[in-house]
C-alpha cells in the first residue's frame, strides 16, 4: 500500500479512480451494508470479503491480498515454487512468437492437468518479509506470479529490457529504492496491471499517460499468470512448446 495507508482508505480511492465509487464496489461485488463501512473506518478485511471484491475491481485475489498486506491463501498461491525459476526462460521464447502462437501457448498451458498440491506453501524467507510500502506491495504481487528477486530481474531484462540487479529488486521490496514511474511502467508490463492503477496503489505518480507496453509485451502477462499454477515439469513442457514454435 501506499505509505503505511490503512487499506480501506486506499480501497476508496481506487474505486474513485476506476470511476465507479465505494457504493458502485459493494453493488459490484455482493458486499453487505456493513462490511464496507467496517473497512472503510480501519477494520480488518475479511478473506472472503478480499475473494468478493476481487473481480469487482478487476484484480485478481491473491492480488488483492497482497494489496491489503493479508497472507495469501493456500489455493490461491503458485503450486511449485521452484518452477518460477523457469519463467525468464519462457519469457524470452514467447516474446519471439507472432501473436497467433502466443495464443496458441496459453491454450497449451490451460490444458496440463491441474496437480494436487504436495507440499505446504513455504513461508516467506526472511529477505521477502516487506515492510508496509509501494515497493513491498510491487514485489508481493511479483512473488504471486512465482518470481523470487533473481527471476523477477531476469523477467524484466527479457521483457522491458530494463536490467537492475536481484538485490536491487530486493531493495524495492524492502523499501531502500522507490520505485520510480518508468520502473511502474515495467511493473505493469509483467504483472499485467494497468500503470495508473499500480500509481493509485504505490502512490507513485506518473508524468503523464503512460505509454503502450508495445507487442512485444502482448499476452505474456496473462501467460506468466497462467502457469503459476504448473509445476517445474510442467513449465518445462510449456518452455519445450514454445521453442519448437519458433521453429
């Protein structure tokens, strides 16, 4: 969040800023009279309030958990945390790929058979543990597309063709480097979330409109979202499809 906003307060703006107000949000999402009005004055977010929001804000949950600076649940997080490793990997093949074929590989990833978790999700190691601040948030919801600092830099290097160091990633999240327009505007192209709302949530502001990520961003946010939920076998097998693509 924004500074140390409480969450309520930034829930607000956000639906001012997606025009549709804190009436509009509650109609949108199912949410009882009271629940709002129990937020908006400081009170803690439910779960199952963050999972009725979500979608009325165009976000996905465990995004809005990250927002909120709540754990995220269980089911909504990667299944295989060593397959984010692999994800700079299958960047670099897509960006190649004409739009058709980048369709074409989501489809590929949407069919692997979902697999059963076998291991509890890790707790966070002690150098992803934010403190409250736009920069914590950014990575929270890096680390919710399955990329720890190493591959969250090696995903930008591929995809915006900005190269900072893994520790100066780090460094974001845990609040020494502020993040800057032009690296919201790489944010955006990775984690899929348009620029002017990741500046209402930072409260980095922006010059001006922001500009198109361009096509060689196209469709691999939405990819790097699809297969957090594979494990690293099967993310091989999407980087393996994506390479013979390129053929």
């Amino acid at each position: 969040m924004a500074g140390n906003e409480g969450f309520g307060a930034l829930l607000e703006r956000f639906a001012d800023h997606r025009r549709s107000g804190i009436g509009a949000l509650a109609r949108l999402a199912g949410v009882s009279g009271a629940e709002l009005p129990s937020l908006l004055r400081g009170g803690a977010p439910s779960p199952s309030l963050l999972r009725r929001l979500a979608p009325a804000l165009g976000l996905h949950a465990a995004d809005l958990f990250a927002i909120a600076g709540v754990a995220v649940p269980d089911d909504l997080a990667p299944v295989d945390t060593r397959a984010g490793r692999h994800v700079p990997d299958l960047v670099r093949h897509t960006v190649a790929l004409p739009p058709q074929k980048r369709a074409a590989l989501r489809r590929f990833a949407a069919s692997l058979p979902r697999e059963e978790r076998t291991r509890p999700v890790p707790v966070p190691p002690v150098h992803e543990r934010y403190p409250a601040g736009p920069g914590a948030l950014l990575m929270r919801m890096a680390r919710n597309r399955n990329l720890d600092w190493s591959a969250t830099a090696r995903t930008f290097l591929v995809l915006t063709g900005r190269y900072w160091s893994a520790a100066t990633y780090g460094g974001i999240g845990r609040g020494r480097t502020r993040p800057t327009p032009g690296l919201l505007v790489d944010f955006s192209a990775v984690l899929g979330v348009p620029a002017g709302d990741l500046a209402v949530l930072t409260g980095v502001a922006l010059p001006g409109a922001p500009p198109d990520p361009g096509p060689s961003a196209a469709g691999v946010a939405e990819l790097i979202w699809d297969v957090r939920c594979l494990t690293a076998h099967q993310l091989q097998q999407v980087i393996a499809r994506a390479e013979a693509m390129r053929q």
